[in-house]
C-alpha cells in the first residue's frame, strides 16, 4: 500500500502555516515535555517548568524587535479582537479624542469598539477605493491620545509600507498578519498588539508590547483582566496564560531567531512576494485588484477577468494540494497567504499552476 502522502500548501490566513521543526518539537512536548515525563498540556503555568517558557518568549520578542527598556512584553488571552476594546479602555477618556485610519475590514472593527469608551475621528480612509489602497495623505489631529494603523489588512490585502511614525502622538498598531515579517523601527510605536495565529504561532495567544510610559493617564475604573500596568507587574501571569499557545510561540520566535532573525525573514518574504506578483500581473486570465505601491507582502489577493473560471481553478488547487486560496467570504476571488513559514517552494508551486492554468484559457 502507497503511504506517501503529496505535498501540501498551506496558503490560508489564519489559522496558518508554521515551521515543520516547531510542529515536531510541539508535538514531542504533548506526550513528555522536556523529559519531565510531563505533558505541556499539564504543567502548571507557575512552576519552574513553564516559567522558563514564558521568560524566553519574552526576552525573543525584546531581541527580534530590538526593544528599549520602555517596552513590556505581555503574553494575553483574547487575540486581536480583545485588544480593539482594551487599547481604547487603557489610553482613551471619555471626553478625549482618538485617530484612526479606516483601511479595511479589521481596521473598521477597531474604530467601533473604540467609539465606545471616547470620540473618535478618521485620520484618513481608504473607503472610497474599496479598500484598495492605503491613505496616504492623514490628517491627525495634535490632541488626539493615539493613532490607530492596522499594519495589514489581511482582507483586503493592502499594508503600510511608510509607517508614520512621526504622527505627533502616541502610536498603535495592529499588526496580526505582519508581526516580524520586516524590519521596523518598533520601538516608535508605543503599542503594538498582534493574535500569534496568523504569523507567529498557535490561536489562543495575543502578543502586546507597550511602552509603560502611556500608561496610568486614564480616570475610569479598569477591570484588573483588562488592566495593562498588572499583566506588567504580573509578568503576564495574572490569571492562568494559554500555555501550550504560549510555549508554540515560543518555538516559532526561537526558530526565527536562528534564521537570522527580521532581517533574514524579509528578504526570503520579499522574494516570495515578489515572484507572486510577478506572475500574477503577467497573467491576463487573472486580475490584481490592491494598487501596486499598497499590495501586501503576506496576503495576495487576486480576481479573474472571467469569475465563470474561479471555480475551475479553486478546484485545480485544491487537486494540487493548494490549502486555503478561496479569498474571504466577503470579498470572493482568491487570497494567497505568505506568511514568514511559508516556504518560498510553496510560491514557485502556486505560481506554475497559475501559469498553466493561464495557457490553457488564454
């Protein structure tokens, strides 16, 4: 009996596709978690079993990043989704203002939870495009408590290429599906938050680096889970932390490290993008629909001249071992992830069925 199992792709945008040695080592650790005899799954978060866990993910962020001594690093349940409340709870009065740029789907998330604990005023906007773009002209109010930019729009597949870093104000970031994906000068933003599932590691862990000093300015109560300043005091520790996400964070951080670090992976990103795009705008049976100064280095989304082919050609890829090219379902067409574990072979793969499903209908 033939046992051999084809090549799988994995282009989907979250859950998504993390190093082959970071799978093995976790999964060695859920039967004996080194040589403890002990599963990771079972190991209490505050022995000195797990505690060496949460040091070295802490202390790989601060060293990926090249963060001063200003920045914490916290360990939070809740993804991205939580902190679209919990940024506003923490730096945002009621009667204060904050800036936003409305760039897509989850940008949009963001201004709406904001809207409930303060003002809030759209710095610049790429609505008018479809999404299609990313504003480049802002007009951010010098009182405003913070800027909001989501880094990638996972959806939309558009990213910020020039960070405004010198906004006047406090800068936040959401960057879910770029985290570490390229070199940025992360100590000008003074929160940066990121759900580990899309480019850094296993759903159930959310990444927030702060810079103290923002903090303790708010007069509201704040509920002591959502408080920042104690997950600080608390080393990420407060209430019992997502360990195995935590621990696959780790591993994730750790083989990235030993790659070279954020430098090294956006070289291997860009030639992956690069290549894509490449491809995709020398083949008239498919249609890029990001401006090509805003496209996306990890999430390439794409239409067909003829939307009667898509079908054809989602069933091709999913024959070839192509996983998760249906673009989301508010959009349709198709979406190729490129996350920093994606091999770049898994680009050249989609790229030549891109070709030759383009020969034959061309």
């Amino acid at each position: 009996m033939n046992t051999t199992t084809a090549m799988v792709h994995n282009f989907g945008a979250g859950p998504s596709v993390l190093p082959k040695e970071v799978f093995e080592e976790a999964s060695r650790a859920i039967i004996d978690f080194n040589n403890t005899g002990l599963s990771i799954l079972e190991i209490g978060h505050r022995t000195n079993l797990f505690q060496p866990v949460m040091d070295e993910a802490r202390a790989l962020v601060k060293e990926l990043m090249k963060l001063d001594d200003d920045h914490e690093v916290l360990f939070l349940h809740g993804g991205a989704t939580t902190q679209f409340m919990q940024v506003p709870m923490n730096l945002l009065n009621e009667n204060e203002l904050a800036a936003y740029t409305d760039t897509g789907a989850w940008s949009s998330k963001a201004i709406k939870e904001a809207k409930l604990f303060g003002h809030v005023e759209i710095a610049g906007s790429s609505k008018e495009t479809n999404y299609t773009t990313i504003p480049k002209d802002l007009s951010v109010s010098p009182t405003a408590a913070y800027l909001h930019i989501t880094t990638n729009e996972t959806i939309a597949g558009t990213q910020w290429k020039q960070i405004p870093y010198d906004c006047g104000i406090p800068l936040v970031a959401d960057m879910s599906s770029d985290i570490l994906s390229r070199v940025l000068d992360f100590n000008k933003f003074d929160v940066i938050y990121a759900g580990a599932q899309k480019n850094m590691g296993a759903a159930g862990v959310n990444l927030v680096v702060i810079n103290k000093n923002i903090l303790g300015k708010i007069t509201r109560p704040i509920p002591s889970i959502l408080d920042y300043r104690i997950h600080i005091k608390e080393g990420s520790m407060m209430n019992t932390p997502p360990v195995f996400a935590v621990y696959v964070v780790m591993l994730t951080l750790r083989w990235l490290n030993n790659l070279g670090g954020v430098s090294a992976i956006e070289k291997i990103n860009n030639a992956k993008a690069e290549l894509f795009y490449k491809t995709l705008d020398s083949l008239p049976v498919f249609k890029a629909v990001v401006a090509k100064e805003d496209r996306s280095y990890m999430n390439g989304v794409f239409v067909m001249e003829d939307p009667n082919l898509e079908k054809e050609f989602l069933d091709l890829c999913k024959k070839e071992g192509m996983i998760g090219v249906k673009g989301h379902r508010s959009v349709g067409g198709f979406r190729v992830s490129m996350y920093n574990a994606l091999q770049y072979e898994s680009v050249v793969a989609i790229t030549d069925l891109m070709k030759e499903f383009s020969n034959k209908h061309g």
